[in-house]
C-alpha cells in the first residue's frame, strides 16, 4: 500500500470511528437517576474507546515489526467491538457521545504514533500502562454504577477482562518499564479526559 492510500485509509477510520452509530432502542427499565449516572459514566467509557482506537491505529502505523503490528492491529479491532458496545448502551439510555470525541481521536493518535517512533518497547509499555490505567477505571466505574443497570455492568466486566488481556499481551511480546513520570503524565491526561467526557 503506498503513503498516500496509508493515509486516506487512517481518515477513513478517523471518519468512520466518530460518526458511529447504533441506532438503539430505548431503554425505560431505569429510574432518572441511575439512568443520568450510567450515562456519564458510559459517555467516559464510549470516549475511552475512541482513543484506544486511536492510540493503537497510531501504534500500528509507525510500527517497526511485522508481529508488533498486527498485534496492535488486532486489539485495535477489539477496541472497536468496545465501543460498539458503548455506543450502543449510551444510545439505549438516551445519552450522547462526547463532542470532544474527534479531539480525543486526534490527540491519542499522535501519541501513538511518537510512542511507535520512540520503538516498539516503549510503545508496548504504553499499551502496558494505558490498559493497566483502564482496568483500574472500569473497576471504580463498577462501583460507582448502580447493581440495577445489570446491562451496561455486564459490558464494563467484559470490557475489564479484555483489557487486562490487552496488557499482558504487551508485555509478552516485551514492553519496556515507563519511566514514572511518563506514567504520572499519563494519569493526568486520562483524569482530565474521563472528567469532561461525564459531561460534555
Ligand atoms: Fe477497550
Ligand atoms: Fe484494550
């Protein structure tokens, strides 16, 4: 494939990531305040999604090993069955996603694609670490979410145990150790980022 239909195929996905739709139907089964938590909480979800995507698809076009990136490639497909799954869900609830989505696409793309410059070690660790950070989020989300939307638990369960396969496989094809303020960086951009997703 040459540069330029590289290229058009990353805008195609870029296009194809923050204009997916489910058109579920409703669900009423919820009272109002349950249903407006699983909707913040499954908006930050449905964005985590988007810039897992990203994050992977930027990986996977500076990769430097053939293995390296079609397993990036492949949890980037998973990363899509997750925000299928949200998207879905925040539509049943009546949510929207967030309208910073396409930035968020954006940014994580870009930090993807230096982290599979830096080489495929520290890309993996970022992957490590960007998975490690997930699950530890999904957890707390499974806590602060009502027991009654048993729906949307059964996906951030499922979710958990995807990502937690996601960051052993990192490591098993050799991430390297982030150095920690690399790590203290990342938890910021994401607390930021899973901050404005509840609301906007
Ligand atoms: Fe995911
Ligand atoms: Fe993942």
């Amino acid at each position: 494939m040459s540069l330029n239909d590289k290229i058009a195929n990353e805008l195609n996905h870029f296009l194809k990531i923050i204009t997916y739709k489910d058109n579920a139907e409703a669900d009423e089964s919820l009272s109002k305040s349950d249903k407006e938590k699983s909707i913040s909480l499954m908006r930050v979800n449905a964005s985590g999604e988007v810039s897992a995507q990203a994050l992977y698809r930027g990986q996977a076009f500076f990769s430097k090993t053939p293995e390296v990136k079609q397993h990036l490639i492949k949890a980037g497909d998973e990363e899509f069955a997750h925000l299928e799954w949200c998207t879905k869900r925040l539509e049943e609830l009546g949510g929207k996603k967030s309208f910073l989505d396409p930035l968020y696409y954006a940014g994580s793309f870009t930090l993807g694609s230096v982290a599979a410059l830096i080489g495929d070690g520290a890309s993996l660790g970022f992957v490590e670490e960007t998975e490690k950070q997930v699950v530890e989020h999904l957890r707390r989300h499974l806590k602060e979410m009502s027991p009654d939307d048993k729906k949307s638990r059964e996906i951030l369960e499922k979710m958990l145990e995807e990502e937690e396969i996601h960051g052993q496989e990192a490591k098993d094809h050799g991430s390297m150790d982030l150095p920690a303020p690399v790590k203290g960086m990342m938890t910021v951009t994401s607390k930021i980022m899973t901050t404005l997703s509840r609301y906007i």
